[in-house]
C-alpha cells in the first residue's frame, strides 16, 4: 500500500511540528454526553431514533456505526437528558469497555456512558476518530472503580488534542482510512472463510455431501465412548523431576482451537491431566464457551480439560477434532451437571450415538477442513500485520513524526 510522505526530521524524539497547536478539546469541539430514557415509559422506546448504548460495544473501534441494538422516540428525547446528536458526531466510550470509539453515521443518540464531540470548523472528524483511538490505552489506565471501571467528565474538561493545519488533519485520516479498507476487506474474507468452513462440516460431517469414492460405504452409529478413550493420566509436579507445558482452560481461544499461550507446569502446585501430541483437548467446564484445542506436542493441562484420544481402529485425531466443533457434538456436551459452574457430563456423553465414515474417508474430510482452517490461519496473519502496520504509521503521524503532503 503506497503512501505519499514526507518524513519530519527536524525536531527531537517527543517534540511536535511546529505547525501543530496542542489545544483543549473543548476550544475546537463542543462536547456532549447522553442518557437513557425511562424503561417503564414504553412511549419513550421503540420510535426509530437510533441510540448508542453499551449493548453496541461489539460495534465500535471501527470509523463508522450505523446500526444499533436499540432505538428510542421522539417522546424520549424530549423527557430526558438524552439529545440529537448529529451524523459525524465522534463517541468515546468511558464506561466498562473504556476507550473504544466511533462516528456517528447518521444522526443518533447515545447513552450517558458516552462523551459525544460535534467537531468545529478547525477539526476533522476522522482526524479526531484516529487520535481517540491511538488514545485507547491512555483512557484504560485511568478509568477507575470496582463494578464498572469509568472515567468522569471532569477528566475530558481538561483534555487536549494535538492539532494540526486542516488539510494535514484530512490527508492523516484518508491514510489511515486506507488502512481501515483493507482491515475491512480482510475481515469480510475471514468471515466469508469461516462461513465456508461451517457449512462444510455440516454436510460432510453428517454424510449429506460424500466423496464419489465413498458413496457405496455406509456409515456406522457408534456410541462416542466407543469412538474415543478418556485419558485419565496425571501429572502431579510435587512428584515429578522434570517441567511441562501446561495449558488452562484461558489460554484455548473460545471457537477456534486456536492457543492463545501456556504456563510452566511448576508454576502451580496442583494435579494436571497429562496430554500427548495428536489428543484432542476439550474444555468442560462451562462448554459453552466452546474451547477445543488439537495437540501440537506433549504437555499438561487443567482437570477441567478432557483428554480425548480417538481410537486408531475407528476414529482419526483429526476428525475428532472436527466432530466436536458440530453443532450436534454441542448440544450434547451442553447437558451439565453443576448449577453454578456447569460442566459436561462424561457418562451421558460417552454414550450418545454418531454416525461415522470408515477410517478412509474420515482422513479424507478432515484434509478438505485442515485446507480451510490453513488459510483461515493465513489470512488471520495478514489481518494481525495489517493491524500491526496500521498501528505503528497512526502513532508517527499523529505525533507528526512523519508528515504528509499536502
């Protein structure tokens, strides 16, 4: 992606243009906050006025939101403290999911859990978009309090914006916009991938599409505890001479079987289950959150992960690992024991029946999804460079370490 620069070699390390102002916010925007109308009063909901609120989170750190989870009326505006805010408005999130940030696509209103600017005529919108969320770690640390981290009011009063020309404002937000769609583009692909992936399993997992080579094979129901053997080997470091890897249910990425990292097996004193390579782990303990994990070397890991080993003469490793990605592995495992901290019930599980192809054509389903799950994997590398190249060019050109022409 080529970008016209012109790098700034004539200040020091933390010294800015001297084109630049830093200026209190509230000299170059007029500031703003919302609220949230009475919840009794139906009248005041539900009248097509879009309203930002917390149930939105998921949608913000992106340019632009046009759509939200919930919408008020005129008779809400009018009865509470809650305003029209015009479309461009930049929003901050201050409270629970400190920092993230947007722009107003259309007009809208927010909840008091927002401070909304209306830029003037010497701030762009965008331009301010990108300092706000270059700003995000800033706005993490100091957010305050025991149920729901916030940052007050008084705290925006006296905040202050690093500002340059306007035209230079404009061309650092078109850059970093560039950016964003190809952020975008990457993103609707993965999804695209993952969608592709999905509707694989659900026709080659349950034999509605076969391989021309296999359709005369029928498929046999055998009960899961006959299809996989439980591991129950334990580690217990106190007795042991030598240190593992061990992974906690935190550390498998919910959804994905992806690894999000691991900890030394000496760092905890408890009993681990023991794994090998090639055993699929399975995290019981509350198996909603869907975290699964294909072994890629020999390690520990909590109690509250099953160690599933296929059985070699019925089953592959790999397409176990696909099997319990179903939707129909899922709603099994669903039916816990426990009220408070449910967990997946091993004797029920272990007996429920499914349907699977010969050894063959097993290896021949979980080869077409490994396909897909790789260039997942590649495009998640791209997206996470992109990211990371997006992220470094935001920090130099609002610090004007590297300046545009204009």
């Amino acid at each position: 992606m080529k970008v016209d620069l012109v790098h700034y070699n004539n200040a020091a390390l933390g010294d800015n243009p001297k084109e630049w102002q830093c200026v209190l916010m509230d000299k170059v925007a007029e500031r703003a906050t919302g609220h949230t109308p009475n919840k009794k009063i139906s009248k005041y909901w539900n009248g097509g006025i879009k309203w930002v609120s917390l149930a939105d989170s998921n949608k913000l750190n992106v340019p632009v939101i046009y759509d939200t989870a919930k919408n008020i009326s005129d008779e809400g505006i009018k009865n509470s403290s809650a305003r029209y805010l015009p479309k461009g408005t930049v929003i901050l999130l201050r409270d629970a999911a400190v920092g993230k940030v947007t722009t107003l696509g259309e007009n809208m209103a927010v909840s008091q859990h927002f401070v909304a600017w209306i830029c003037g005529e010497k701030l762009h919108n965008r331009y301010l978009y990108y300092h706000l969320y270059g700003r995000m770690n800033e706005f993490q640390r100091i957010a305050v309090g025991s149920t729901i981290v916030t940052i007050g009011m008084g705290y925006f009063a006296k905040m202050r914006i690093l500002l340059p020309p306007l035209p230079e404002q404009k061309k650092i937000a078109a850059i970093l916009g560039k950016w964003d769609e190809g952020i975008e583009k990457l993103e609707k692909l993965i999804t695209a991938k993952k969608a592709l992936k999905k509707g694989l399993m659900q026709q080659l997992l349950t034999g509605k599409k076969r391989f021309k080579e296999f359709k005369g094979q029928k498929w046999k129901k055998i009960e899961f505890g006959h299809l996989v053997y439980l591991s129950k080997k334990k580690y217990d470091p106190k007795k042991s001479g030598y240190s593992l890897r061990c992974i906690e249910l935190e550390h498998i990425k919910s959804e994905n079987g992806q690894l999000l990292g691991h900890i030394n097996s000496n760092q905890q004193a408890c009993v681990k289950n023991y794994f090998q390579k090639g055993n699929v782990l399975f995290g019981k303990l509350r198996p909603y959150l869907k975290k699964y994990y294909l072994a890629s070397f020999d390690g520990v890991c909590s109690t509250e992960i099953w160690v599933l080993q296929a059985l070699e003469t019925l089953c592959c490793n790999h397409f176990l690992f696909y099997l319990i990605q179903t939707s129909f592995f899922y709603q099994a495992t669903n039916v816990t024991s426990g009220t408070k901290m449910p967990r997946s019930d091993w004797n029920y599980v272990s007996e429920i029946p499914f349907e699977v192809p010969s050894l063959e054509e097993q290896k021949k389903i979980a080869s077409i999804l490994n396909v897909v799950d790789n260039e997942i994997e590649i495009l998640n590398r791209k997206l996470a460079g992109l990211k990371e190249q997006k992220k470094g060019l935001m920090q130099k050109l609002l610090t004007g370490k590297i300046r545009v022409k204009v």
